[in-house]
C-alpha cells in the first residue's frame, strides 16, 4: 500500500515529487484541525512513494479494494495481496518505499506516536524504549476497520465536535495496537496493567461480539476464533474443536449463552465488517468484492443478510 509520511497540512504538495500519478483524495480530516488521529481515504493509479527516513506517524492502512503491491523495507522486498479489509501497520520513522501497478483504494489512519507513548505509560506502565510497534499485515481486523469507518462518517460530516471524537479514537486505537500488535524488550506480547477509570473508553465502538465477562470459557474461545477467521468459510466442526467440544455440545452452549448459534454469530459478524468496510469509503470497490472480503458467498449472499439484520440493502447503505 502507498502512504503519507508528513503531517496532513502539507500533504498535497509533494504528490508528484513522491512519483504519485493522479491520486485521488475523495474523503480526509485535513482541515477539521483533528490532532492525535488523522484520517484519509485515498485513490491511487499506478505508481510509487518512498520515504528514506519513514513517516513522523505511525501509519496504520485498511485495504479499500483489491490489488498488490510491493513493499520493500529493512532489506526485504515483500509483495502484498490488497484486499478490502486487510491491514497494514508501519511504525513511525521506518524507512519504506512502495510501488503498484494498477488503481488501489485504502484508506490511512495517521496516528501521532506521542498518543501510543502515553497510552503504553499510563496502560501498561511502560516507557518509549519499554517496547516497539513492528510492521505489521493482517488479513483484517474488525476493531481497525471499525474505527476506520467511525473516522470515514466523522471525516464526512466535517462536525465541529470531531476533534474530540478523534482524540477519544486516539486513545481506543492505542490501546488496540499496544494489546495486538506491539511487543517488548524481549519480543513478547504486552500485558496490561488494570485499565484506569475511563482511560481510552470514552467512545466505544459497537461490535456485534457480546461481552465475554461471564460466559463460558468455551464460548469467549469460539468468539475469538470466529473473529480471526469470519472472513473465510469456517465451519461449525472447526471452531468447535478449536475449543475442544464437539459440535453439538458447542450449538448448544453457544445458544444458551448468547441466544443465537453460531453460524448466525457468523454471520453478524460478517455484516457488522461490511458495514465498516462501507463506512470507510470503498471507492471503486464492487459490493461483490467487498462480500468476498468478509466471507460472504457472493454479492447476493451478501446483500440478503445485510438487508435482513440492517434492515437495508449495502447499496442503500453506501448511499
């Protein structure tokens, strides 16, 4: 994926001298004075970018479209498959050059590394050198993708109150990317200390996945294994011996607990990451390709359960 490395202001300048042809901004907080989280939506034809010193952000791309790219850093030459709803994570001052030979749509979340700093001190009790933020691809991440469409909706309403929003994303998005993401000294995974009264809480983001306090080992296990692996066509068989219980003790449980099966959890899913996936601006996208990215069949699968739990078709909603 391609990106930004300087602050939003003085963005437009430098298209050309970074060997961007005809780049297309269509959706961006430039302008709405957001500090701490910045947010655009762009689309790009063939070309390339490259920043010898890195970004003074960390950059953090949700994939809009399909597509590849090739990136090379830290001595590796990495071709990457762009599909709507992957993400990329490029820590802040790693040097980096991208290229693509076809029209790509992403949209970059630019977060100021001074915001991650505070939030790894005052969560996990850690100093800047106490851990590091390594690049990162995923497949996808529902809380990213989720964040990036709340951000899309606050970029296009241009409301005067969006500064605060940001800044409350800010801090969620932090404590996403230091919990999931960023290691240690000695490259483990980070443990968070308690979390202070309303620190990085103060906007949530809805998910369809119910509130794990109190439900049975085996269901909190199967939410998890059915939010890392929605986008493909998991089967009841699977997660339940990925939780150690056969199928029908699993239905059952699950049932109980959250009073739909499984395969309807699924499908909630699905629906709640295309509507994120919308929410953010999906440019050139076909409703088809977007189906494919969260799990769906096709566009009509897609399009008869959206209608089912939104109570409208993607098409209206993408509006």
């Amino acid at each position: 994926m391609s990106l930004e490395s300087v602050t939003a202001e003085a963005i437009a300048p430098r298209f050309d001298a970074l060997g961007v042809d005809g780049e297309h901004i269509p959706m961006s907080s430039r302008g709405l004075g957001w500090s701490g989280l910045k947010f655009e939506r762009r689309e790009s034809r063939r070309g390339f970018r490259e920043f010898p010193k890195g970004s003074r952000h960390h950059l953090i791309f949700v994939g809009l479209s399909n597509g590849h790219t090739i990136r090379e850093s830290g001595g590796q030459r990495i071709r990457h498959e762009l599909t709507p709803g992957c993400v990329l994570v490029i820590p802040a001052q790693t040097p980096v050059r991208w290229s693509w030979s076809s029209r790509i749509g992403y949209a970059v979340l630019l977060l100021e590394p001074a915001v991650l700093d505070r939030i790894a001190r005052e969560v996990f009790g850690l100093a800047p050198h106490g851990y590091r933020l390594p690049v990162s691809e995923r497949r996808n991440d529902p809380a990213i993708a989720n964040v990036s469409g709340v951000l899309a909706r606050e970029a296009l309403s241009r409301d005067a109150a969006g500064n605060l929003y940001s800044e409350s994303l800010a801090n969620i998005l932090s404590v996403h990317l230091l919990r999931h993401y960023a290691k240690d000294a000695e490259g483990r995974p980070l443990e968070a200390g308690t979390l202070p009264e309303g620190q990085g809480m103060e906007v949530r983001v809805a998910t369809p996945t119910a509130n794990t306090a109190g439900t049975p080992r085996a269901v909190a296990e199967a939410l998890q294994y059915i939010q890392k692996n929605y986008s493909r066509d998991v089967r009841l068989s699977e997660i339940a011996a990925a939780v150690h219980l056969s199928p029908f003790h699993l239905a059952r449980l699950f049932k109980q607990t959250l009073g739909v099966s499984p395969y309807q959890h699924v499908l909630q899913v699905r629906v709640h990451n295309a509507r994120c996936l919308l929410a953010a601006g999906t440019g050139p996208c076909s409703l088809a390709e977007v189906a494919a990215a969260v799990g769906f069949a096709d566009q009509s699968h897609l399009s008869r359960h959206f209608k089912r739990i939104t109570g409208v078709t993607p098409g209206q909603f993408r509006g």
